[in-house]
C-alpha cells in the first residue's frame, strides 16, 4: 500500500541522459567494495557456525493458527553450543573491519534542488543503545550527519525533512522550500533523513527550526527513508500511547547552551505536515506519532499540525497549511516575514554545449543505474530486467485493458523477492509529452546540454549528474512532465515571468482562487506544456510583436523528478524464483475536455506488448522507432521511443528488451503454516499478489503439504471479457483441492458487476458465504487478505464482515465493529491497497 498518491511514483541513484560513460566517485567504489567485504565476511560466520553447530540446531516449530512463531528449547540450545565459533567469527570481521575503517568514512554533498536538497554524507551512523540513561550526550564522528551543523554549512536557518516512498512528500518539501524563501524570507534546507543522524536534533539553536513532511505506508508506517528515525523514536510498538518503555537515544550535548537530560529537546521548534488517506485505518500516523515522540522529548510543535487526506483534497490540505505554519515559522524563529521579497533563480543554469564528436555516438540518453557493480541490487543500485514475456489478459475495450508482464531477474543471489513483495518500475514519458513540451520551449531534442547548480557550479544537478545530456534525454528519463504545475509554483515561478495584464490576471487568479484552479488545471489534469502553451497564446494575443520565452531551466523548480511505480508482484518466489510477474491495467481516461490522458508506466507496458508480439518481424534493435510505433500504436497507448538506449525500454545486443526495477519488501505475505486457512478479496489488478499466493498453495499441495482451505473472491465487470487468468486459476484451486483431502473446500468465487441488470460486487459474494467466511475467520484462525481500492471496496468489505458479526453473534453492530478492529489489529488480516 501507498498513500502519497493516486499515481504511484525515493529517490535513487538513476542516471539517464549521459553521454559520457558512468565516472563513478571514490566512495561509492569504496562503498560497494566494503559491503561486498561485509557480504563475504557474513557467508563466513554462517559457515564457522553451521560447522560449530553441526546438526545440532532444529529448525523451529511453529504454533499453529498463524499467530506466534517460537523457538523449542532445543534449538535454543544448538543455538549456544555453537557459540564458540560465532565469537571466533565475530573477532575476525571485528579486526577485518579495524583494518579497512578508511572505507566508513563519509564524505557529504549537497545536490541541490529548491531550497537546497542535500543528501548528507556517507558516514557513520549514530545508534541508540550505546549507553544507558536518558539524553546521555556523546559525539557523533561524522559531522556530515548532524543536522544543526549542516544548516549552519549551507546559512540556513530550516531544515525540511520529507519522508517520502514515491516522491509526492520529498517534492511537497521542495515548494514549502520555494515559497518560504522566496515568499517570507526564510533560508530552508529540504533534507533527507536517512542521511541525517536524529540523535543531533537537539544541537538545533533557537534560531533554526525542523520541518518534517512525512507520508504513512503500510499499516502506519514510516516510508524507508524515514524509517531508521522512526524506529529510534517510536521503536518496535509503532501504535504505542506511551513512550516511557521506548529506547533511549543518546542525543548529543549543543556547543552552546544548556542540556537537559530528562527533556534533550527542549530547544527544539518542529513544524510537521502529513500525508494520509481517511480511507485507511492508521490516518496520517507516522507524522501523528513522530510528533508525539518528539514532544515528549521536550520539543514544541509550531503551528497547527497538518494532515493531508489524499481522499480528499490533499493539494489544498497542504495549501492551507502553509498559510498559517509559514508565518509562525518566521514568527518562531526571529524572521520578519514583511521584509522585501527575494526575486525567483532557478535552482540550476542549463547550458547548451557544441560537442561534435558526441554527434554520432550511438549512447545518447544511456541509463546508468548506481554503482555498476553492486553487491546487492536495491533502491541505490536498480537492475535492468529482461521483459521474457507481455500479453493481453482479457479482450481489450474502448476504455480498458489488462497486461501481464514476466521479467527476469539475475542468476544471483543480487536481486531475489519473497512472495507478497513489490517491484518498483522506472518509466520513461512519452515521444508525444516530450516533443510537445520541447515544442513550447523551442528547442532542439538532440542539443547537448550541461546542467550545474546555479550556487555552486561545481555541483552537478542531482538529477542529471553526468554531463553532457540532451533536452530530449531530461524530459524523457528525470521530470514528470505530465503532473499539473501546483499552485504555489505558478504564484512564484510563472507568474514573475508574466508580461501583459491578461497573463498577469489569469495566473493571479489560478494561484489565489483554488475553485479556479481546480476547474483550469486540476480536474482537466492539465499538462505543464499545455499551460505554457496557453500562456504563450494569451501573451501573443495581447501583444502579438512580443514572444515569450520559457527557459529549461524552470522546469526543475516547476516539475517534480519522474519517480519509481509500484506494483504488487503477482508470481511466486516458490514457484518462479528468477521471475517477477506484473498485473497492470493501462490507464487510460478523457479528462474534463475530452482530451485522453494515459498513465506512464502502464502505457509503457502497453506499447512494449505491442512491440515484442512483432519484434519476430524484425532482425535488429534498429526498426524500433517513433515512426514504427506510430503504426503500430492504438487508442489504449502513447507513442513511446524504442531506439536505442532513448528509454527505459531498452534494447539488449540479441534484440531484447529491459525495463530497470528493484524488490520492495512488504508485510503482505502467506501463513508460515500452509494448513492455516486463508481468504483473498481482489477484484480487478487487486487480484496480482493472489495469483501468487494460489500457486505457492497449489506447489505446496502437489508436495505433500496439508494446505488450509484457500478462497478467493475475485470480481471485475464482465465474465467473458474481464476474468484474468480464468482457467489458471481454476486449475490451481483443483489442485489444491484434489492434493489437499482433508481440506477439499477451496473455491474460486467470482462477481462480474455488469454480466446481469443488478450490479453484484464482491462484498455481495462474502454476504453470500458469510457462515463460511465466519467460520473461517472467527473459529478456525484464518488469515485475511484484501487487495484493491481502499476508497470504495475495502470499505464496502469490512462493513460486511461487521454485518456478518453483528448477525452470527447476535450483537449489536458497534460491538461488532469492536470485534472486527482488534481482528484487523491482529496477525491475521493484511492490507495491500491503494486510492
């Protein structure tokens, strides 16, 4: 699950537009060295105590009904005989790590953005539990990692830190940077956390203040950027009221001022902004809880605490935030908000380069992706997946269609998923949106371009960090040119740009009146080319001897950086474990216009299935071009560019395609205990991480595993046209069935809302089945899994398992929602849902 945003979107080490081969820094050789070393030295302390050990260790026994997984005594004790050699082990990677201690040192780098964005340093990371006693001062060795001292660095008096999974917090925290400088004064530094010790946020001085811009994943948790502060804060017990048990952290002692030991924030100002759904349980809680820790520590929350409901209207959530946490920001930290306003810089200068041995060079636009040659593959170091297959799974229609995509992952333990898990994808815009917004700029796809940072020109953009590239390359690969400009953008970036009263009107009015705005640009989803385009038309209108120019540079201050989709992994590691299978349905709407929009990433997938079911046609990586696609290309898909290394979709020597992805684990997984019972609700691409749970259950079953009962209800709007993977699915259930005697009750229960006059959904069928389903839940300990939509669906399902509560108990329904909250906080109900 992810509420940041209804378009799935951290940051990574991803390089696209590069001309020039991959220079790799010093520490990042150092980096992967060390943790290769740390990998090896790992494989040897598993060896010394499986050698120590022998066959002494059992393997766990397991509490049957899912709920507790315990150690027996006797692996316990095999556990401790083989203690000997897990110390002799730990000595040695103890003196192998003194030896090479020259590759843990840290090195920062600020890399600008708004307000400028710094990713910190590489160093040491401060850890609690080194010591005893509350707010026990020490020093951290890395000073790239304390807070206070990089403000300080960089003559900011802010820092703004964004906890983000797929780009919609870390870029909120970037225009909160831009309107506070540019509109009140303020001198704001937007910065990661996982780069950031939190153990020096009590060195901040009543002059600097800390902004959090934090999003909720998962069940009220912290996305993975900010959950190495979250964990220090809050600790295991994420749902906690009392923070008296919690781990102490060892804050460090300020060079000015005095330490209090019981209260170590007390000089700490915070201003905190969440990003939430109403639509899930745990609203907003890892902002909610953050702020409760860190009170409790002594710090003071100024301003209101803001929440942002994506069921809603998160943009004017934010918006009216800021309103009111901006000045009492300014009031908090001694600025005078009325002073003269700064004039708007772009963040980054772009300069056009004449590069002629460049011109023939047949890598223009390569990816290069993290550190070449990574011990592991992750978020830092994706990997590019060859696409092994891509296939309509129902009969397409004018306004719908589902595609199966099978990627292969490495022959190494680099990259590996557990059922249940996600797989991040990284998309690339379409030819058409980046040709129609190099259109309105007037510029040229292929020029070569440097991007630097306007402050320090010796700092390449964080974006685009290997120069030279070209216009066409930073459109396709870095921004996300297809999200409308957000208010706050348009009031300070655009509208200083504006010449005649008209323009100068429109964009007032779009910036001040949220109605308007959300009538001109939010409801149409209109494009920032199409609103450049229109501001150039009202311009030359007004006064057609005056051209208005838009520079490049603007849109890395306008556009927020094209991020990672996420989608749940619909194959199972048991049963494919080189392969990771997607689910996806191409998005594709008309908007308040009646203009088509498309989705990215699905499209990309779309085109991709179009291509591979041809590319036997063809002999060569070279036919695929723009001029191909347009043949080929239908009403559900955008015309993609597949030349070359010009996509994410890029073509391999044998005429392969690759798309780069990374594993991201999730809680969502099956019963340890094959024989526990389990119930999956998935209607539509809800049904993706249940096709893999069917077939780990099937392989179980054809091995000799007792598997539990397995249901799953699964809907979509037309039998014939919209049931996926029918006769795979009916298969596996029959073979769950027939190898599983004592537990012949699996079914595959299906609603097709529009196959008969009434509508039928899948919270009808559990209705139907509610003694089974009851039974299941409520006697015989199964688990409960439910994928899809949280704003319409899930809702609709819970309150017919309260239904059936209230019915099969004889209680009234407040009492049965009583019960269903303690079951959905317990061990058997899981979540993977999205708005």
């Amino acid at each position: 699950m992810n509420i940041e945003s209804r378009a799935s979107k951290r940051e990574v080490q991803y390089k696209f537009g590069s001309i020039d081969p991959v220079d790799f820094s010093y520490e990042e050789s150092n980096e992967t060295t060390l943790t290769a070393i740390l990998l090896s030295a790992a494989a040897a302390i598993s060896k010394i105590v499986e050698i120590v050990i022998g066959d002494k260790q059992k393997q766990p026994e397991f509490i049957k009904g899912g709920k507790e997984e315990k150690e027996t005594k006797q692996a316990k004790m095999g556990r401790f005989e083989g203690i000997d050699g897990i110390v002799i082990a730990t000595l040695l990677v103890g003196a192998a790590t003194f030896i090479l201690r020259r590759f843990l040192k840290g090195n920062s780098e600020n890399v600008g953005g708004y307000g400028g964005v710094s990713l910190g340093g590489k160093g040491e990371v401060a850890r609690n539990g080194e010591g005893s006693g509350k707010g026990v001062g020490r020093k951290v060795m890395n000073t790239d990692r304390d807070v206070a001292e990089v403000l300080r660095e960089n003559k900011k008096n802010v820092a703004i830190m964004y906890g983000s999974q797929t780009g919609t917090a870390e870029d909120l925290g970037k225009r909160l940077a831009q309107e506070g400088e540019l509109g009140f004064g303020l001198d704001m530094m937007v910065m990661d956390p996982d780069m950031y010790s939190v153990e020096t946020l009590s060195k901040l001085d009543k002059k600097q203040l800390l902004v959090l811009v934090l999003a909720t994943t998962g069940e009220g948790e912290a996305c993975d950027n900010m959950a190495p502060w979250f964990g220090q804060l809050v600790g295991e017990d994420l749902f906690t009221e009392d923070f008296e048990d919690a781990e102490q952290i060892e804050f460090e002692h300020p060079e000015d001022g005095e330490f209090d030991e019981e209260r170590p924030l007390a000089n700490l100002r915070i201003a905190a902004f969440g990003l939430g759904n109403t639509t899930y349980e745990h609203y907003n809680w890892c902002i909610r809880q953050t702020v409760r820790r860190l009170q409790s520590l002594g710090a003071q929350l100024v301003g209101p605490l803001g929440l942002g409901d994506d069921d809603g209207d998160l943009e004017n959530d934010f918006e009216e935030w800021k309103k009111v946490a901006l000045p009492e920001i300014c009031k908090a930290i001694g600025v005078d908000s009325t002073a003269p306003k700064r004039t708007y810089e772009s963040t980054y200068v772009v300069k056009e380069l004449d590069i002629d041995k460049a011109k023939d060079r047949d890598d223009v636009g390569k990816l290069a992706i993290g550190s070449g040659a990574p011990a592991i593959y992750d978020s830092s170091n994706v990997y590019e997946a060859v696409v092994t297959a891509a296939y309509d799974l129902a009969v397409p229609s004018r306004d719908r269609k589902f595609i199966h995509v099978d990627l292969a992952l490495p022959e190494s333990s680099k990259m590996t998923y557990k059922t249940g898990d996600h797989v991040g994808v990284y998309p690339a815009n379409s030819e058409e949106a980046v040709n129609e917004l190099l259109q309105v700029l007037k510029l040229q796809p292929e020029t070569k371009i440097a991007v630097v940072n306007r402050a320090d020109p010796t700092k390449p953009c964080s974006l685009v960090p290997h120069s030279p590239s070209t216009y066409a390359s930073v459109l396709r690969h870095y921004l996300d040119i297809t999200m409308p400009i957000p208010r706050s953008s348009i009031k300070y970036i655009l509208l200083p740009h504006a010449h005649c009263d008209a323009a100068i009107n429109y964009l007032t009015r779009l910036a001040d009146d949220n109605d308007y705005y959300h009538l001109q640009i939010s409801d149409p989803y209109k494009s920032p080319a199409e609103l450049l385009a229109h501001i150039i038309s009202i311009e030359t209108s007004a006064d057609p001897s005056y051209t208005p120019v838009f520079s490049f540079d603007l849109l890395f201050d306008l556009l927020p950086k094209l991020s990672p989709r996420f989608y749940s992994i619909s194959s199972s590691s048991l049963v494919h474990p080189s392969t990771v299978s997607i689910t996806a349905s191409v998005l594709l709407y008309s908007n308040s216009d009646n203009v088509q929009r498309f989705g990215t990433t699905t499209n990309n997938f779309n085109v991709l299935k179009t291509v591979l079911s041809d590319r036997d046609s063809y002999t060569s990586p070279s036919p695929y071009s723009a001029s191909l696609l347009s043949s080929i290309t239908n009403s559900h898909s955008d015309p993609y560019l597949i030349h070359g290394f010009n996509t994410s979709l890029r073509i391999s020597p044998d005429n392969q395609f690759k798309l780069p992805i990374y594993i991201r684990p999730s809680p969502f997984k099956l019963p340890t205990d094959p024989s526990i019972p389990i119930i999956m609700v998935g209607p539509g691409t809800g049904l993706a991480p249940f096709r893999a749970f069917i077939h780990e259950r099937s392989l179980q079953s054809r091995s000799g595993s007792s598997v539990g009962s397995t249901i799953l209800f699964f809907g979509n709007r037309n039998k014939d046209a919209d049931f996926l993977y029918q006769d795979e699915l009916s298969l596996l259930i029959d073979q769950i069935n027939l190898n599983s005697p004592s537990n012949p009750n699996s079914m595959l229960i299906t609603a097709f809302s529009r196959d008969q006059p009434q509508k039928v959904y899948v919270q009808h069928r559990i209705a139907e089945h509610k003694d089974m389903v009851y039974d299941l839940l409520f006697n015989r300990g199964a688990y409960f899994y439910i994928c899809g939509d949280a704003k319409f669906m899930v809702k609709d399902v819970v309150n017919c398992i309260i239904d059936c509560l209230a019915e099969k108990r004889a209680i009234d329904r407040d009492s049965a929602t009583d019960i269903f909250n303690r079951f959905r906080e317990s061990d058997q109900y899981y979540e993977d849902v999205w708005s």
